[in-house]
C-alpha cells in the first residue's frame, strides 16, 4: 500500500486513525507512524492531522448541541408538570432558567472578593516589635 494514493474510504480511515493516535501520541510520532505505514510524507499528514482536528471539533459541537437540547426538553417537561399543577412561580422560575440555559436571560452578576494576603510582611511587623 505504501506510495499508492488513497481512494475516499481509505482516507477516511486514515484521518480516523490519526485520530485516534492523536489522543495519546505526539504530533513526530504520527508523521513517522504515517510514513512507515503507508509511505507519505509529513505535508500529507498534516493534512490528515487537521481533517482529524476539524472532525473532533464538528463532533463535540454536536455533543453539545445534543446536550443542551436534552436539557432544555427536561425543563420543558418539568414546566409542563408545574403548568398543570398550577404552580404559577414555579412555571416562571423554570422559564427564566431555560432562558439562562439558551443565552437568552442575562447571566447573574457576581461580585468578587478578594483577599490578600502578603507574607513578610507581618514577620517584619514582628521583628521590630522585638527590638
């Protein structure tokens, strides 16, 4: 197979391999893996290291496209259980916070506090307190 050019399906295969070796494998040891096996060089490879990225990236777009529309229809159907209890404030609690969930509501602001502390400082304080 070495120095033959890669109908679709074995490029497919390629680019899933790399993705796989990406995991756990340093981008040198992909090029001479890539090399040794099928007899291309590192321009190629990192052709297939990118589709394999771009791959990654579509992928876990989905996953969290899929995430978020998991949760949002568990709050529907929580709303839905609210609405027909009668529960009128817990209806709007759950809109505002599928609201929230889909960047619609402005997030809470939170005020940060911070404290500092500085070392040395009170070891001199003492110092002088001795002497």
């Amino acid at each position: 197979m070495p120095n033959k050019q890669a109908d679709k399906v074995e490029y497919e295969k390629r680019v899933y391999q790399i993705g796989l070796l990406l995991r756990r494998k340093p981008v040198n040891f992909i090029i001479q893996f890539a090399s040794d096996k099928w007899g291309i060089g590192a321009r190629q490879t990192r052709t297939y290291i990118r589709k394999a990225r771009e791959d990654w990236q579509k992928y876990f777009e989905k996953l969290k496209g899929d995430g978020m529309a998991y949760h949002v229809a568990q709050i529907r159907d929580l709303k839905d259980k609210a609405f027909i209890d009668g529960d009128t404030r817990l209806v709007l609690d759950i809109t505002k916070e599928e609201a929230k969930l889909m960047g619609i509501y402005p997030a809470e602001k939170h005020e940060e506090t911070r404290k500092i502390i500085v070392l040395g400082k009170k070891e001199e304080k003492e110092k002088t307190d001795e002497a």
